[in-house]
C-alpha cells in the first residue's frame, strides 16, 4: 500500500470491492445534524453537520440585512465560502484559502445558481431599498474525501433550518423594524443533490471516493441533481474523459442517491420539528 498504492488499489478493483471494504458503487456512512444539536452554532440563523465516513462539514448561515445592488434592485444575495483549514487534514495549509477551497466555494456559488435552489428575488424585502444577505460558511472539519458532496448536503440542511424574522420598513422613518417574534422558514425551491465519482484507469467507475483513492484516480465527476431528476450540474476538473453511456451511469446513479439523501434529511427535519 505505501510502495505501490496504485497496484495495491488494482488488485481491489479487479474483484469489484475496495479497501475499505465497500463495493465500488456504495457510499460510506452518511448523517446528518441540523440546527441546536450537536453542531450548534449559537451565532447562526441555521446550521447543520453532515458526516460521509469521515469527511465531517459543518455548514453556517447567517442572515444579514442590506441594500440591493443597483443593477437588480428586487434581489437579496447569497455568499457562500469553504474554508479548508490545515487542522482538517495535513495537505492544507494555514493562512488564505488556496485553490481547492477556492474552487469549492466557486462550485457551490453554481450549484446554488443553476440549482434555483433559492430564487433571489426571494429575498427582496423592499424593492431597492432592503433585501437579506445569506453567508452561508461551510468549514471542513476532518478531510477525508468527497468534499463537495458533503458541502452541498451541509448547505442544503442549514438553508432548510433557517427561520428568518419578519422585516418591515416604517413608512413614516423609512427604517427597517424587526419582528424577532415573528419567524419565517426560509423558501427552498430546489433541493440539489452532489454525487461524486472517482475514475479509475480512464475506465472504471467508483461513487464517494475517499482522499486515498482521489488521489489516485485519473479524474473525477461530480453530478448535481434535484428532486424531479434535472440535471443542475456536472463538474468534471480535467482528468480521462467519459464516454456518454459512462456519463449516463452517473447521473442514473446521481438520482438514485438524490432520493437518498432527501428521504435523510426529512427524517431528521420531522425529528427536530417540535409536535
């Protein structure tokens, strides 16, 4: 395994499992916490934990009043972030985020835009005069892998938690007033999924990869999809090509996992939901 990784890895694949002991299309064990459980952010509008084997991702949202830009007068923002910070695994470094937290956070901001997980306009509260600003900060606690999977789904359970106060603007001052009384759920449209996929020998098709095996695979795939089987995303950095019936396999597993994952993060939302 130190010597030769890469035919030690091989020796695995030819009978269909893999070190870990997974076959090549199972995930490994995936939960999730959301709002004041044990991940709670007592700072944050909405917060949620999600574990895939042991890659761990904490995702906070904090909600924010500002005034819309100019050139879209009846939209709030959405700023996402990944850090990756050098406790979470050796190969970071501390300091600005480097390049694969920087295409994280850029692929996240996609997935939230191509996803229409959360319509903009939705957050207006004033035309031109006051909207919400959501950061959504996602920090990699412990770096195994399949980042982007648990990003998304991380993401995806904190918007899901998020209550945000009624807002109204006093006609007479012209100042904002908040109701914190008066809560509101956040409105999701979207519920986008990410499964990401490993190649192995330009051929060979493995599902949640572990940093071992990322690091040992001639590329990787990552499918967004949502609920009703659209196809949001496909991020594919570089490495072997996929044919078309490969590409196809993936997302036909992607729905798969979508329906998973949703039918997870119910479950937990029906647990937390007070009778």
């Amino acid at each position: 395994r130190t010597v030769e990784p890469l035919e030690y890895y091989r020796r695995f694949l030819k009978e269909n499992c893999r070190p870990d002991g997974r076959e090549l299309g199972e995930f490994r064990t995936t939960t999730v916490n959301i709002g004041k459980c044990l991940c709670s952010i007592t700072t944050a509008d909405g917060s949620a934990l999600v574990k895939l084997g042991n890659t761990t991702v904490i995702c906070g949202v904090k909600a924010e009043l500002a005034a819309p830009a100019a050139d879209s007068a009846n939209k709030g923002y959405i700023v996402p972030n990944v850090e990756l910070p050098s406790l979470c695994a050796e190969r970071f470094r501390s300091g600005p985020p480097g390049e694969e937290a920087q295409a994280a956070s850029q692929f996240i901001a996609d997935v939230i835009e191509n996803s229409q997980m959360i319509v903009k306009e939705d957050l207006c509260i004033a035309n031109g005069k006051l909207a919400w600003v959501l950061y959504c900060d996602i920090i990699c606690l412990d770096y195994d892998g399949n980042l982007l999977d648990a990003s998304v789904f991380a993401l995806l359970a904190a918007l899901k938690n998020v209550q945000l106060p009624s807002v109204t603007i006093n006609e007479e001052t012209g100042l904002s007033e908040v109701n914190l009384k008066q809560k509101n759920p956040l409105i999701i449209r979207k519920h986008p999924v990410a499964t990401s996929f490993a190649v192995f020998d330009d051929t060979l098709l493995i599902v949640d990869p572990t940093a071992e095996e990322e690091d040992l695979a001639t590329g990787t795939v990552t499918i967004v999809t949502d609920e009703e089987g659209r196809l949001c995303s496909v991020h594919k950095p570089g490495g072997s090509p996929l044919t078309g019936a490969k590409l196809q396999d993936c997302i036909t597993r992607a729905i798969t996992r979508h329906k998973e994952v949703k039918k997870l993060i119910d479950k937990v939302i029906k647990s937390i939901t007070p009778k």
